[in-house]
C-alpha cells in the first residue's frame, strides 16, 4: 500500500486539504482536494472548526477515490498555531481521528514560504482578511510581525482597507475631506441610498470580520481607478505591509541580503496596485528582494511540508 501524505490549510474562509503521495523524484504529487468552511480558532466555534477540517479531508479522499485511512504524513497549517490552547486541540483531534503516523502543525505563513520560496527561506507576506509577515532565515531562524488581530493590528489587511474606506466615506459625507468615490461605492455597498444610514448597515456587523472586509475590493477597485483618497489608502497599506517585512528582515539579520518573498492573501494576490506599491516601499526602506512570488495555492506549500522531515 503506498505512503500516502496530506496538507491541510486552515484558513478565516475557508479550509482546503489536498491528499498525495511522493512521486520518483520524491516531490509531491496531488492526488484529491477537498474544500470545507473556515476553521480559525479565534473567531470560530471549536466544534465547527473541527468538522470543517475533518469534512475537507474526507472530501480530499473522496476526489482522490481512496477510502479514508491512517496517512504516513500531515502538516496542518492553522493561524494562531502558536497558541499552546489551540496547539492542544488540533493535536487531540489528530489523535482521535487516526489522522497521520506523523503529524505537525505550523503556522499559516510557513506554506506560502514553502510554496513561494526557492530554499524555503525568506519571508511570507499575507494580506486577506489580516495580515502578518513571517520570515525564515537560511540558518533555520524564524520570526513573525504583524498578526496581533484586527483590534490593534492587521495593518494592510482587507480588514483595514475596508474600515480605511469606510471612515473616508463618512469623512467625504461630513465633507471633511475631498469628495471620493467610496462614499457611493459604500452605500452601494451595504445597499442603502443615504450616508446616514450606514450606521445602522455596518455597525450590527462588527462582530463579522469577513464580511466588513468585504468592501475592502471596491477600495481597491477604485484605486485602480485612480480616487485620490482610495490611492492613498492603498499607499498607507502597502508601507504598513513593507514595515512588516522590513521588521522581519532585520530580526533576522538579513536585511542587506536579496531575500526571497512570498506573497499571498485575497488583498495582495487580487491587487496589482497593492503588489507594485509595497516594491516601491520596499525599495524605500532599502530592503533588497527577489526573486517575489505570488502563491495562489498556500495548500501545496503544507503538501510540501508534509514531505519534509527537516523543516521545523
């Protein structure tokens, strides 16, 4: 019976698991995927997180058409996985299941570094939801900025763009700052016809972080567009993001070295304006980087993961 492997990628939206096996040249190959709702622990039930988890693997068997049983490897990629409280579910939860032979859990950043990097050191950016930078030093060094939560942090986020955008849109009705386009943009948005309505459309939301963050795309798309006040909303985020790596980069002593860079999230991944803005803040802060990747599938990077048994 082959060995079989599994990556799992646990994210604010969604959960993705993607079963394999190594092939001859000993790099993984996919062989099922399967797809679940969100599964983070700190702004989703214990229970639902769970069967959101065990659903995607299931689900990535059943693609595959192998009937569910014990793999040789699993790499659970989990925000806030460096939580003692959170470790201790996911691991009971393995062991319950008869998940793996080995398993691990790390963070969410360290699949995009594996994806995103070519000798998976350098830093991960990510930007959805939240944000945070990761970095990994050639020595095996790591060190995270950013990810302290939407409260105080998350800085570049879609969450922050969206609040960004809303606070100009208020600021725009008051006519405090110069008339932009999200004022409209965020009536359209939470489908009412006056700004004095948005109270009553945002604020029974604020417990739903996702779906705030939602409007950080017309943000965006605006930006692209050219709104002054949307621009510079864009720009603030971008030198938010570089702070982040730029912080990274000098913890681990790597900042006049040409690191590799990682990049993922719904924000970076669907902005090109955000992408081009974060190198010219970069570039500003003389931080030197390349070669810099888009990930679009953080899952194969935990797939990755899973055949490694050095990486920690």
């Amino acid at each position: 019976m082959e060995q079989l492997i599994l990556g799992i990628d646990s994210g604010g939206s969604k959960t993705i698991a993607c079963l394999g096996r190594l092939n001859e040249t000993g790099t993984p190959q996919e062989l099922g995927r399967g797809t679940a709702g969100p599964a983070n622990l700190n702004s989703v039930e214990r229970s639902e997180v769970l069967k959101n988890i065990t659903d995607a693997v299931a689900a990535a068997f059943a693609a595959a058409g192998i009937p569910r049983r014990t793999v040789a490897s699993a790499v659970l990629a989990a925000a806030g996985s460096d939580r003692d409280e959170n470790r201790k579910v996911f691991i009971e939860w393995a062991h319950d299941i008869s998940l793996a032979d080995r398993f691990r859990i790390v963070h969410d950043a360290w699949p995009v570094l594996a994806a995103g990097t070519p000798e998976c050191w350098g830093v991960a950016l990510i930007s959805g939801t939240g944000s945070i930078a990761f970095g990994r030093a050639a020595d095996g060094r790591t060190f995270r900025a950013g990810g302290w939560g939407f409260l105080f942090g998350d800085e570049g986020s879609g969450y922050a763009l969206a609040v960004a955008g809303l606070r100009a849109a208020a600021q725009a009705a008051d006519g405090r700052i110069a008339p932009t386009q999200l004022l409209p943009a965020a009536l359209q948005q939470f489908h009412i016809d006056r700004p004095e309505a948005l109270v009553a459309a945002v604020y029974p939301l604020a417990g739903d972080r996702q779906r705030i963050a939602e409007f950080a795309k017309p943000v965006l798309d605006l930006a692209a567009g050219g709104d002054a006040v949307a621009v510079a909303i864009v720009h603030e985020a971008a030198r938010q993001l570089a702070a982040m790596v730029g912080a990274v980069a000098a913890r681990l002593d790597v900042a006049g070295e040409t690191i590799p860079l990682a990049l993922t999230g719904g924000v970076l991944v669907a902005s090109q304006l955000l992408q081009n803005r974060l190198v010219k803040e970069l570039h500003a802060l003389k931080i030197n980087i390349g070669p810099i990747a888009v990930v679009n599938e953080p899952v194969l990077g935990a797939l990755k993961l899973a055949c490694d048994r050095e990486l920690n």
